[in-house]
C-alpha cells in the first residue's frame, strides 16, 4: 500500500513538472508580430503566388542567432500539400526590437491533385537546433501559427502553354521531385489561345553562370516585338516579370511567345546537347 502511495505520489509530481515545463514554454514573450497576406483568394494550381511577410520585432526581443522561416500549406484536416522554408530577407539576428521586417515571396503552386480550401502556416525555427521561437499570431500547434487561408483551383483555369520547338526533356531533381525543369536551346517557343488583355509573363530561371563572362543575354519576344531583356547572372532559380499589353499579343487566335539567349554551350563528354537556359516555370497570367 505504501508502495502504491509513493508511486501516485511520484506520478502527481511528474505531472506537475511537465505542466510546468510546459507553462514556462507557452509564456515565453513573442519575438514577433506575424501578418501574411496572399495575392489572390483563389488560386489555380501551377501559378504562381505572390506571399508578403511581415515582421513587426517587438520592443523587447532577444533572438539568439539566426532562425528560418518554415512555411507549410495544408488541407483543413492537418495534410500537408507543400512547403516553403527560407531565411527572410533581413536574417533575425540582425532584427532590432521595434523593426519591422518585410518582403515578397513568389512561389508556383505545385502540381497536387487536390482542389479546395487550403491553411497557410508559418513559423520560426533553428536549423540546428529545431527550436522554436514564439510569434503573436493564431497559434495552430507546437509555435506553429495560422496567418492566411485561400482555395486551389484547377489546372484548367489557367491559360495553357504548348511547348513548341527549342527544348530539351524534362528533368526532376533527384532530392525533390516536385522541382522540375526543361533546358532551352538558342530560341525556345511556346504558344497560347489569345486571351486578347493585358496581362504579365512569369519566367523562373536558372544558368551555368561558369560557362559565360559576361552573363549571357536573354530576350522575351511575342512574334518579332521584344517584351522584355535580362541578364542570366544568376544560377539559383530566379524569377523575372515582364508586362504583356494586348496590343502586344496581337488580333490572332494563337500567339507565340519565344526566349532568345545570345549564346549556349554544350556540357561536354557524351552530353553534346546545344544549351542556352534552364527554365523552371513558364507562365502567362492574364489581367
């Protein structure tokens, strides 16, 4: 009977120190405000979506070292669909109390085959260690916070791209098979139904920037008119914009739209294929 006295005993104090880890934990202060807000309440699986950040560093944070963003977007019931971690734009062991601390992120909405209402979740965790820091904001689980909501909708309400001479096959990266790509030749083309408005050009690149010096050149056209110019001096996935006006697209039912690089190169060994780019999306979003 004692024994059993001693063990409930032990088991009750057990208790109360784990509560007590655990309340210690749930009152450390934010370091931060978080607020995020997405581009569009519906959004098309495969297009991309603008995700703004804002961190508003409260008056008596103390951030010890540099923490990532971990970004999850789940279905209602916890699934997890895709992710985002990055590091933000102004690393946090830089944030002074009282800054605000805030930038743009454009992601493509991967290839999932599910449709419906979807929960974005953030927050800020050490790659080293996996803590965990605390933000003001809808607390989820495990400093884990809701801050935006929207819908997937279907491929097929994009504006679909036939991919026409110029490229080479596909390929999947080995350690993520949601990252794909296809490398351009000299001029690479892909064409659409006219959606006659305006509207802008997504291109997610990368280069072989040791190939080249300077950078190679790439140009954007629609037909003979040049839409857009820009150096490829980069060779992490990068995206450019360029605004795409309804006179541009022309009067026709179909346009072609063609990336031009002023110079390629060939890998070397067995691989003797002639390569300009690697494009990683392609998108045309109409107004």
């Amino acid at each position: 009977m004692r024994k059993r006295a001693l063990a409930f005993v032990y088991v009750l104090a057990l208790v109360a120190l784990v509560a007590a880890c655990g309340s210690k934990s749930d009152q450390e202060p934010a370091v931060a405000t978080a607020t995020v807000t997405v581009s569009r309440d519906k959004v098309p699986i495969g297009s991309p979506l603008k995700i703004d950040y804002t961190f508003d560093v409260a008056q008596n944070a103390k951030i010890d070292g540099d923490y990532w963003v971990f970004v999850h977007v789940l279905e209602p019931d916890g699934e997890r669909l895709w992710g985002d971690d990055h590091q933000p734009a102004v690393p946090t062991s830089q944030w002074k109390p009282g800054q605000k601390v805030h930038y743009t992120r454009t992601v493509f909405v991967p290839n999932y085959p599910y449709v419906g209402p979807a929960v974005l979740r953030i927050g800020l965790y050490s790659p080293t260690t996996s803590k965990r820091l605390t933000l003001a904001a809808t607390e989820a689980s495990r400093k884990e916070y809701d801050v935006a909501k929207f819908e997937l909708q279907p491929q097929s309400e994009n504006i679909f791209l036939i991919y026409k001479e110029g490229w080479h096959p596909a390929e999947v990266s080995s350690d993520d098979p949601n990252t794909e790509w296809q490398w351009t030749k000299k001029s690479a083309t892909v064409s659409f139904k006219n959606p006659k408005k305006d509207g802008t050009v997504y291109l997610e690149y990368a280069a072989r920037i040791d190939k080249f010096s300077p950078p190679q050149q790439v140009t954007v056209r629609v037909g003979d008119q040049p839409i857009g110019t820009f150096s490829a001096a980069s060779k992490e996935k990068t995206l450019v914009t360029f605004p795409l006006t309804a006179a541009q697209l022309g009067s026709g039912d179909v346009v072609e739209l063609a990336i031009d690089v002023d110079r390629t190169f060939t890998p070397g060994g067995s691989d003797t294929r002639e390569l300009g780019v690697q494009v990683f999306h392609i998108f045309v979003d109409a107004k």
